[in-house]
C-alpha cells in the first residue's frame, strides 16, 4: 500500500495533464449515489486501509448500503446490503456478470483464462459448463471419497502421535498439509509426488498476497508503468513462470502415466486431458493453457477456501468449549464404535452443519466477493449505473447486518437449526460463496471436506490449550490475502478419546 501510493501520488501531476489532454473527467463519474469525500487523483484508495471490508463496512454505516467510491480513474460501487445484493446477483445478474480485467489474474492465470476470473461471454460459459459437468458435478465429488478418508486418516494418526508425547502442534499447519493433499491428489492423482505437492502451500499464500496488493495499473491504467519501476510486475511474472513450469512438469508426467497404464485413478488432470482428446465433448477447444489456468484456480481455491473454514471452526470452538462438547456428543454418539467418522455419518451431523454455516457467517473465506463489472446501462432503485462500472459485494458487512441476524457479532450456531437459509445462493442475507452466475461452482467439494474433517478431528480428540494459554488469550486477528485467514497459528494439545 504505501509503494502504491507513492507511484500514484508521485505520478499526479503527470495524470493531471494526461486527464486535461483528454478531454476532463469521466462523465462515469457522476453516479447519483453517496460517496465519501475523494482525494485528488487517488479519489478514495486511501480509506481502503489495511482490512479493505471492514473499513468498506464503517464508510458504509455511513454512506449507506449502496455507495459510490472514486478508486482512481475506475467508478466503483460497494454493495452492502442483502437487499440490494439480491438485485445486483440475481434481478440484474445479467448486466453484473462479467469481471473486471485485473492485473495479477492478468499475468497469474494466463490472461484470465480461467473459470473466476474469465470476462463473462461465451468461452467462460463454455468454461463453466465444462467445470460443473466433468470436474465439480456431484458423482466427481463423490468420486474423491476414498482420497478424502485416506487423507482424513493420514491427519489423525499426525494427531496421534503428538498426543502421545503430551506436547502441542500446530493444528493451523497440519489443516493446511490436509487441505492441500486433498486437492493435490483430486487434481493430479495418486503419483502426485510429495516434494513437489509440499511447494503448493507456501506458493498458493503467496499467490493470495499477489492477487490481493494494489497495482497501479488497475486504477490508473496510463501510469501502468510504476508496476514495473517499483517491481510489483516483476513479482508477478517469477511467480507465473514458477507455477507453470510446476504445472507443465505434472501434466507431462500425467500424460506419461496415464498413456502406460499406471495410475488409473480418477483425477481432474486426466479428466481434462481426456477432454482435450475429444473434441465432441465440448464446444471449448482445450488448449494447454486453458488446462493450466483451471487446474491453478482450482488448486489455489481450493486449499485456501477449505483450509480457512477448517482453522476459524477450530478457532471458534476453543473460544466456546461448551458448544464444542455439544457437537463433540453429537457426533460420538452417531459414530460410536468406529474408528472413522465416514461420509455416510455426515447427513445426521446436524449440530456440526450448523457450526459450520455459522463459521462462513462471520468469517466468510472471501470478505469482498471478487470484483464484477457491469456490461450495460442498468438501473438500481433508481440509481444510474453505466457501462463497466465495478462492482464489489460486501459479504462480510451482510453476513453482520443486524437487519438480518440477531446478535450478528455473536458466535450461535444455533440459529440455523431449523433454518432454511443455506449458502447455495438463494439466501441473500448469507452469500459466503457467493451468488448468480458467478457462484463458487466447488462448494460441495470444500464442504465435504470440511465436515469430514471436523467431524473426525472432533469425534476422536479433545483438544486444550498449552500451559500457560487460555481461550482469552485466543488472537482472533485476520490476515488479508484473496481470502480472510487467521493471522496467527492456532496451536494446541490433543487428547485421544476412545470410543466404546
């Protein structure tokens, strides 16, 4: 942030004249909506600040729900309520689909060739046909059960075994192994080598720090340059050469396995390659990187979403150790003398489900959903929104709208008993992965994760802090990157229970 605005801020009087020569301002500008007051030539880039969706949410308690901010050359509306979210994802999702083209998917995901990020039109409609029918579809998940046990049972005996020395772990990097070697081994298969899969972690953070800085580029696209002065876009481009060499290293050997027989298991890799054969199987000609673009976003979206969930749920339930024994009875009694929580066990976990629901209401992985931008004129409660007019919903401030929930700001699981509001786009007080065309099409993937994980991480363990640590102590501070994570590691000492 401060080499962003010392580009920009150094760069002014050299916008100045370039905005004189052509022509003024933007008559985009004059949208009839609330807006704080602006700066000169940042507009209003400063009051962003360092968690961006709750300084968004205390200018929108403000400036109201619907809110126009001046974010260098580019108007950008802020959408804070339920309400109006509904009209902008699902009455008007029409004129709202498409995203703005942005500089670290530019470069990170080869010219946004990938499903989030893709220009909305025919090729990501094509995209997203493909990616719900073959790779995210219901049978594919379901597919991936014995990978998910294997993986869940890899995580328990790590667990295990620190119990048996009485000593802490890290319950926050062990959550990230697993995440990861779920979605390493969905994506690339069993021969999926470990050396490289430990790389993927380390490069999908950083990959969600890049994704997550302020390029100059993207709000003033004359002054573009200042990227490169100040080795922003240098950064961008070594991170894309090493994941595509990573990527290009993994699709060579997939080909070489597949085409001798080995490693026949299911695997997203396979299932593209297998595509990119086939030419009547979609009306999407697979090139190599449109393979690679998928497989990135899938990787980094995947671990990073679930991985998320998995640290703010644990995170959650040691600051609320009697809602802990409650889904921790839960699920012992539906287990009893098992030695796995199985995917079968996870319809009656309705406790836990509701834990869950309740851990993407005040910590939803994505804060800011991703950016849209609207491709006509359209009208909002009367409000004027041109033409390529950014869009950014406020997911956070919805979910703690007061309006909505009852003491939002609390930690009750309780409240989604009983309650028809679920997170597959319908409800628009509770978009945690979004909604309208642009839904996070791997929910049911992250979710089935998610709850296998818990479940067994608590039917099998009780867990306390180490000596000299309380749940007062508990730093609930986030980290911003793509998604909202915890900024500290979350250790602690589990306790083998055995079942009768």
């Amino acid at each position: 942030m401060p080499i962003f605005l010392a580009g920009v801020l150094l760069a002014s009087l050299c916008f100045f004249f370039w905005r004189r020569r052509k022509g003024g301002t933007n008559s985009k500008e004059n949208i009839p909506i609330s807006s704080p007051p602006k700066l000169p030539f940042i507009g209003n880039l400063h009051q962003l600040g360092s968690i961006p969706h709750r300084a968004l949410y205390k200018l929108a308690v403000k400036h109201g729900p619907l809110m126009l901010l001046h974010l260098g050359s580019f108007p950008t509306v802020v959408v804070s309520s339920s309400k109006l979210a509904e009209e902008f994802m699902r009455n008007h999702d029409h004129c709202f689909a498409s995203r703005p083209r942005l500089k670290a998917p530019k470069f990170m995901l080869y010219g946004c060739k990938d499903l989030a990020f893709a220009p909305y039109g025919e090729y990501w409609r094509q995209l997203r046909k493909l990616c719900v029918s073959h790779l995210l579809s219901s049978k594919m998940v379901q597919s991936f059960a014995p990978l998910r046990a294997h993986e869940v049972s890899l995580l328990l005996k790590k667990f295990s075994a620190a119990a048996s020395e009485n000593g802490a772990v890290s319950v926050t990097e062990a959550l990230n192994s697993f995440t990861n070697a779920v979605l390493c081994r969905a994506v690339f298969g069993n021969s999926m080598k470990d050396e490289m899969s430990k790389l993927f972690p380390e490069l999908v953070r950083l990959g969600s720090r890049l994704m997550s800085e302020l390029y100059i580029e993207d709000y003033f696209p004359a002054l573009g340059w200042l990227d490169v002065l100040f080795g922003l876009e240098g950064k961008l481009k070594r991170y894309s050469q090493k994941w595509d060499g990573l990527l290009e290293t993994m699709l060579d050997e997939r080909t070489i396995s597949t085409g001798e027989g080995r490693d026949r298991a299911v695997n997203f890799v396979d299932t593209l390659l297998e595509l990119q054969k086939d030419p009547t199987s979609s009306k999407l000609a697979l090139a190599r990187e449109h393979i690679k673009a998928i497989l990135l976003i899938m990787i980094g979206a995947g671990i990073d979403t679930s991985f998320v969930i998995l640290d703010w749920t644990m995170a959650e339930l040691m600051c609320k150790p009697n809602i802990m024994r409650k889904v921790q009875e839960e699920i012992r009694e539906i287990v009893k003398g098992e030695e796995l929580v199985k995917e079968e066990h996870l319809s009656k976990t309705q406790y836990l489900k509701a834990i869950i629901k309740e851990v993407l209401r005040l910590h939803p992985p994505a804060p800011l959903l991703l950016p849209r931008e609207s491709m006509l004129d359209c009208q909002i409660h009367n409000y004027e929104i041109p033409k390529n007019t950014r869009i950014i919903i406020n997911a956070w401030a919805i979910s703690r709208d007061s309006e909505n929930w009852e003491f939002p700001e609390e930690f009750k699981p309780e409240r989604f008993i009983n309650c028809d509001v679920d997170y597959k786009g319908n409800n628009f007080e509770y978009i945690p992965f979004g909604a309208g065309r642009r839904i996070c099409p791997g929910m049911q993937f992250a979710t089935t994760t998610i709850e296998l994980a818990l479940a067994n991480l608590l039917c099998f363990f009780d867990w306390k802090f180490p000596d000299g640590i309380r749940k007062e102590d508990m730093d609930m501070t986030e980290s911003i990157g793509i998604t909202c994570s915890r900024k500290k590691c979350l250790e602690l000492v589990p306790i083998v229970v055995k079942l009768n």
